[in-house]
C-alpha cells in the first residue's frame, strides 16, 4: 500500500512542493499550466474520487515549491523525473493541462513503455515562434508586470519577473510547435480535452486555429484521439468542465482492460 505523503522535494537547486494520495489505484500524476499551481486539479480529483492515487505537485517558483535558476522547459522535464522517481510510480497516467500537456507529450515520447496513457487538457501543437513571437510574448508580460504578483497569489502567476515569465512562455511555445511529430509516434493512448476560445493574450480566435492543427495528428496516430470539446475558454476548463477529464482518464483505462 502506498502511504499517502505531503512535503518538499529536493531537485536540482530547488524544492518542490509534492502531493501524494497513496493507495493502490492507479497513479494519476497531474502536470500544470505554464504559471499555475497544483490547486486547480481539486474538481477534477474530486470527480474521480478515491479509486485513483492522484500525485500533484508545484513547479518551480510556481505555489509552494522554492526559486529556480533555471526555468526551462528542460527543467521541467527533470522535475517529473524526480517526483516520478521519489514516489516510486514506474507507471504514470499523466493528466497535463496547457504547458503541462506539453510536457506530457514529451516525457511519453522519451519513456514511451513507461506511460500508461496521456489525457491532454487544451494543448495543442501551435505556438508563437520565430523573432515577431518572441518579441509579442516579452510585450504582453511586461504589459502585465505589475498584475504578475497578484496572479501568483492566486495560482496563475509565478514568483518570477515578467521576463522569466516570458522566457518560459517563449520555451514552451517553440516547444509546442515543433510538437506534431512527436504526437504523430506516441505508442500510449491519449485524449484530448479542448476548451473554446481564447486565452489571455491570444487575440480572436487565434486559439480555434490552433486547435486546428490537432487535425493532422488525429489522421496520423490512431492512439490519439478527442474525447471532448467544451464550452469552456482555455483559463476556465479545469473549473467549469473538470467532469469531462475526469471521463477522458476513465476512458483511458476503459482501453487498458480491453
């Protein structure tokens, strides 16, 4: 039986804040947006409820986890390295939202016999690239500079500058757009969950083209398919519509028992 756990773990140069349920259902690890903490899987947990260990943890800088020099994506990676390793789960369902979903595809494609299957909540293999991409990124953060404190208080920001913030949207955005092979080739099940609309800092219906690109990889990989889209824009899906991921990891293991 895996004892449930709360505290600090030592990566790198920092401490994460790590969650862990225990028990003997399947482990569920949850993988956060860019800038937001643990907090906004609460509902989706709830929705379903004990049978499942569910595993959440900080990023850097991000909730109750400690400062980084080094934020990138990469990092992140290493990070669920370490609380993979720490908690003894050798075989993860991974449940990532936004920048999370994209560190999903990432770590499956690296360890591809070690997933039992990726659900995918509003990411997408788009991003802004290229000079005229990074120069609007580092222009919105700056923008909201001195909203960025009150946003980490409420689990959407970081305990970082403006300009780590956008460092990491820059990372996560050529990351994501170089992403269509990579969910073309992954051996794991995966669902997607799309929101409507945009985002913060997206202009009108920037996000509904990039979800278009989605199309490709559903042609290309079988494994990979759409479980729902809701009515929910991108910042609001794990609140207003935490029963539709909740269905797409029961719907994975529903493909696990045959």
């Amino acid at each position: 039986m895996n004892q449930p756990w709360t505290g600090m773990l030592p990566v790198d140069d920092t401490s994460l804040f790590v969650q862990d349920t225990g028990g003997p259902g399947r482990p569920v690890v949850y993988l956060n947006g860019a800038y937001a903490d643990q907090k906004h899987w609460k509902r989706v947990i709830a929705d379903l409820g004990p049978g499942y260990r569910h595993i959440t943890y900080d990023e850097r800088a991000r909730g109750k986890s400690k400062r980084s020099a080094d934020y990138s994506f990469e990092g992140a990676l290493r990070d669920l390295d370490a609380v993979l390793k720490a908690r003894g789960v050798e075989q993860p369902l991974l449940v990532g939202w936004s920048y999370g979903g994209i560190i999903g595809w990432h770590w499956a494609d690296r360890h591809p016999n070690r997933v039992a299957g990726l659900v995918t909540v509003d990411a997408f293999p788009v991003g802004l690239t290229g000079e005229a991409g990074r120069d609007r990124i580092r222009k919105t953060f700056r923008s909201y500079r001195l909203l960025l404190p009150i946003a980490a208080l409420f689990g959407m920001g970081a305990r970082m500058s403006a300009d780590q913030h956008a460092d990491v949207g820059i990372d996560a955005n050529e990351v994501a757009a170089a992403s269509v092979p990579v969910l073309s080739r992954l051996t794991c099940p995966v669902r997607f969950v799309l929101a409507t609309g945009d985002s913060l800092g997206s202009e009108a219906g920037e996000m509904e083209e990039g979800r278009k690109v989605l199309d490709e990889v559903l042609a290309a990989n079988p494994r990979v398919k759409l479980s729902a889209k809701v009515a929910s824009n991108h910042s609001k899906i794990l609140r207003k519509d935490s029963p539709a991921v909740a269905r797409a990891v029961r719907e994975l293991e529903e493909v696990r028992h045959g």
